[in-house]
C-alpha cells in the first residue's frame, strides 16, 4: 500500500504542476514596472517642467501621498490660465481649420510658442469626418 501512497502522490504533484502551468499560460500576471504610470496627468501638464520635475523629485523625497501631491499641483497651478488675447494670426488660423475641417478648433500657445491644437466633435462620425479630411 505504501507504493500506491507514493504513486498517487506523484501524480498528485505533477497534476497541480500542470494546472499551475496552465493557469499562468492562460492568465499571465501583470507585468511589474519600476516606473510608476501616471494616467491622469492634466494637472500635471499645467506646470512648467522645471516645476513638475521639482514636484515629483520632492514627492519621492518626502514619500508624499497621492492626496498631498495634488494638492501641491494645485497649489503651484493656480496661477491664472493664459488669458491673453489671441493674436490676429492665430485667430485667423482657427478659423480656416475650422471651416476646413467643418468643426470647432481651439489653438492654444505660451510666449515660447509650445502649444496645442484641440479639435471638437460631437459624434463618432464627425470624428470620422474630421479624420477623412486630414488624411
């Protein structure tokens, strides 16, 4: 009987080996980076990146939670949004790419020049649209 214990054992471990095996074919675990991912970054991108490159080196520094972070973020970001005037050049190119493109754009830029262009739809056909005319 003892032969037949040790049999069955054997068998047993190899089993569980190849369910193991299987189980992590099917369902590989998450890979593990060093790098933290930062997915919602928009009051982030409201700094300069001396600012944020400060922030984040002191959020390490004073392992600082999530919460006070964001608050920090707010804090330096709160100066007020760049309100100035758009120039007539660039009121004149939105309204070109808008009639181009057959929705609103929004062209937004600092004093270095760095900016962003933002196009609005409402639909995913306008999307679709606005994509086929680009192309």
């Amino acid at each position: 009987m003892d032969a037949q214990n040790t049999k069955n054992l054997i068998l047993a471990m190899v089993l569980s080996f190849l369910v193991l095996f299987g189980w992590t074919l099917l369902f590989p675990p998450p890979e593990i980076s060093d790098q933290p991912e930062i997915t919602e970054n928009e009051p982030l991108d409201s700094l300069e990146e001396s600012d944020q490159d400060k922030l984040i080196r002191e959020a390490i520094a004073k392992k600082l939670s999530v919460r006070s972070v964001e608050a920090a973020v707010n804090k330096r970001g709160s100066k007020p949004k760049n309100t100035q005037r758009q120039d007539n050049d660039t009121i004149r190119l939105k309204n070109e790419l808008s009639e181009i493109l057959g929705a609103e754009v929004s062209i937004n830029h600092n004093q270095s020049g760095k900016g962003k262009i933002t196009i609005s739809y409402k639909s995913l056909n306008e999307l679709d649209g606005i994509i086929s005319k680009i192309k």
